[in-house]
C-alpha cells in the first residue's frame, strides 16, 4: 500500500500534538508495510526521517516557481505551541492588530492554497494508491491531489474549529474548508467518538462515512525523577497556552486549592495567545509565587516535566483526543483530566472533572497529593493501562480505512 501524506508537521518539524501523532501513526503503518510519502510545506533542505519518504514543498525543484513563502503564518495554527520569540510575537501582533477578527491571518489563507497548488504537481510525480491528509491546512492539498490522480481521499480530523476556538468566533474560511474537504473525502478518521460527534452535528457528515481511530503513545526511555523542592508537590498543565487548553480554569482549580494547601506549585509548561493573560491573571489571583512558567518544552524535557509532577492536569475546553495524559501515564505521573476529551474515552487508570466544575478539580487534586496510596494506585495503574496503547493498533484500523476507500473507488 502507497500512500501519500499530506501534513503541516512533523517531528522534529513540529510544535504540538499533530506532529507527534503524525510520526508516531506513520511508524506504525510502516510496520504494516505501508509506503508513506509524506509532504511538509517547510523544513530544512536535509530533512529525512528514517520509515517515510519526506518531500518538502518549498525544497522541490520542480515547483520553485511555487515556493511557500517563508513566514510564520505556515504553522500560525500551531505554532502557539513553539518557543514564543519575537518574530512570532510581531507576526500576530501585525495580524491580529490588523484583523482581530482573523484567527489565522490572510497569509495563511496564501500558504494553504500555495500548498494545495503544488499538491497537484506532486500527485503527478509520485506513485501512490491513497491519500491522507491531516487537518484543515492540508485538505485542500488533499482535495487537488485526488483530482489530479482519480485516486481516493481519506481526511484525518485532529481538531476541528469548534474545538480551537471553544465555540466562540468560528472563522468561516476554517470551517468552509473543513466542511469542503470531509464532503469530498471518500473516508473521514476521526480521532474520538467526541470528535465524531461534532462532525456529524456541526458538519452535516454522514456517520457512516466516519471511522474513530484513537491516537496512541510512543515509548520512550524515561528519564531519573527530579524535584523542585523535596518539600513541595508540583502540579503540571503542559500545552498550547490557548482558549482550547483551558489554561484559565487550571488557574481557578489552583487557587482552590491553595485555599486547603500551602506547600503546592503549578508548573503551566507550554506558550500560546493566552500566556501574557494567564502571567498577569496569576498575579492578579496572588498566585505569582506559586505558579511556574516553564515554557516550551521539546523532547526529553517533556518528560523530565512529567517525571518532576506530582500530578498532571489537562482541563481542556474541548479535546478531539489529548495525547499528552498517556505521556504522563508512561512516565509514572497520576492524571486529572476533563470529561470533554476524546482520550476520556479509552483511559480508565485516572481521574475524571468536567472542565468547568473547579470544586471537582480542586477537590481531586488535594486527593492526589495527600493521599499517598490514591496517588500510588493512579500511578502503578496508568503505567500499566498506558502500555495497551501503542501505534500498531491505530495503523491497522487505517490500513483497513485505506482498503475500504480503494474498494468504494473501485467499485
């Protein structure tokens, strides 16, 4: 089986969960024999990785005279994610000062039709038997490659506008593509029964058009624990500093939870839109000493952070899935997460609060740290629990949707 990918990240080309999802799901489809080419819209002239064929579009000498621009807004999406520097910091103030209506920015709205435009030189070049395309910044890329080839299309939604802006001020350029791109695909994956969910209710897509394909977690070798204070529990929220993670409500949970606690620090490890916000509205709360920002953290630091909590939080608004529970549960850390998350779905090993219900949180996070054998159990537990989700078993569902597709087309 031949497949050719369409995605806007890829590890170690990335900042947030798309890319690791990314490389983690082609690794597992390699072991299944795909043959994955996998198209980035930008990386380093010497990008490879080890079990893709990595294709860069503004690297490709056959379609120079298409060259993605070299800015920001290639990742504005997830680049909230990524070290929060000052190019970044003037490209969305530029944008959004210009626009505040404008999630993404105009120059966004280029880069995706730019990229969707060299999709069609590449279905032309490449060998292939099914496309993949992940997310709103590549259906398009997507859509013009079936066109071009007759080959079927399959769309992987990750997050869909709803989710990345809580409901509030859908871009409608977003939605209309997201809409577009599920209504042409021969096959919609969704990575939650959630997600499936909003698809159908919010999209108009037939149900039986969608297949739910969890996400997973790859196992790494986990670091020696580390401590800020011996004295201290920490409390972790890692992720994109954004309306989505609900940053804020970890915020009101903490307060509470120093109202009962002293000898507690939150740790907020991560950058996005929301993180001055959040740095003043910390302040504001009298929490400036009790609360640590850490952030963007890559690769081992990831899970040094994990290793260092005392407990992992993810209170997010509106998660398709949510990756970064099964990290902390591969590294040993008990997780509170909220109930309007795909990943709620398959995990049982850990504790459960509606995002919104701030008792609820504070309530089991001072369960976590001061009862030793509950924090021992969720721990030994999620450890054990997080071992059943490897790569294999998403990339065997996917060889199947593959299958389902190129029968559908064929027939």
């Amino acid at each position: 089986m031949k497949v050719l990918m369409f995605g806007w990240e890829f590890p170690p080309f990335n900042s947030g969960g798309l890319g690791t999802a990314c490389h983690g799901l082609t690794k597992g489809l390699a072991t299944h024999g795909a043959d994955v080419t996998f198209v980035l819209p930008k990386a380093p002239e010497d990008a490879h990785s080890e079990h893709v064929k990595l294709l860069v579009a503004n690297n490709l000498k056959h379609v120079k005279h298409l060259k993605i621009k070299e800015v920001d807004s290639l990742i504005t999406e997830y680049v909230t994610s990524d070290s929060y520097d000052e190019r970044y910091k003037e490209f969305i103030h530029h944008h959004r000062g210009q626009d505040k209506g404008n999630l993404y920015g105009t120059d966004l709205h280029q880069e995706v039709y730019r990229y969707g435009e060299i999709a069609k030189l590449i279905a032309k070049e490449e060998d292939f038997d099914v496309i993949h395309a992940h997310d709103w910044l590549t259906y398009q890329a997507g859509i013009n490659a079936k066109k071009e080839s007759g080959k079927p299309l399959v769309v992987h939604v990750h997050a869909t506008e709803f989710d990345r802006t809580g409901g509030h001020a859908v871009n409608e350029y977003v939605y209309n593509l997201e809409k577009e791109g599920m209504q042409k695909a021969d096959s919609v994956i969704t990575v939650s029964a959630f997600t499936k969910a909003m698809v159908v209710e919010h999209y108009g897509i037939d149900p039986n058009k969608i297949e739910v394909v969890h996400n997973a977690v790859e196992f790494t070798e986990v670091p020696e624990e580390s401590r800020i204070r011996e004295d201290e529990k920490v409390v972790l929220f890692l992720g994109r500093i954004t309306i989505q993670k609900g940053p804020d409500w970890f915020l009101y949970a903490a307060k509470r939870v120093l109202e009962h606690m002293d000898n507690v620090k939150f740790v907020v490890a991560g950058s996005g839109d929301m993180e001055p916000l959040i740095i003043q509205k910390a302040a504001e709360m009298g929490m400036a000493d009790k609360v640590l920002f850490a952030g963007f953290l890559r690769g081992k630091e990831i899970d040094r952070a994990y290793k260092m909590a005392d407990l992992y939080v993810m209170p997010s608004v509106s998660e398709p899935f949510g990756i970064t529970p099964l990290e902390s549960m591969r590294n040993g850390t008990p997780v509170l997460i909220s109930k309007q998350s795909g990943v709620s779905e398959v995990i049982t090993h850990c504790l459960k609060a509606d995002f919104w219900n701030v008792d609820e949180m504070a309530d089991k996070m001072i369960s976590t740290l001061k009862l030793d054998a509950l924090h021992q159990t969720l721990s030994e537990n999620g450890s054990q629990e997080v071992r059943k989700f490897s790569w294999d078993d998403p990339a065997a569902k996917c060889m199947d949707v593959y299958k389902k597709a190129l029968g559908e087309s064929h027939g």
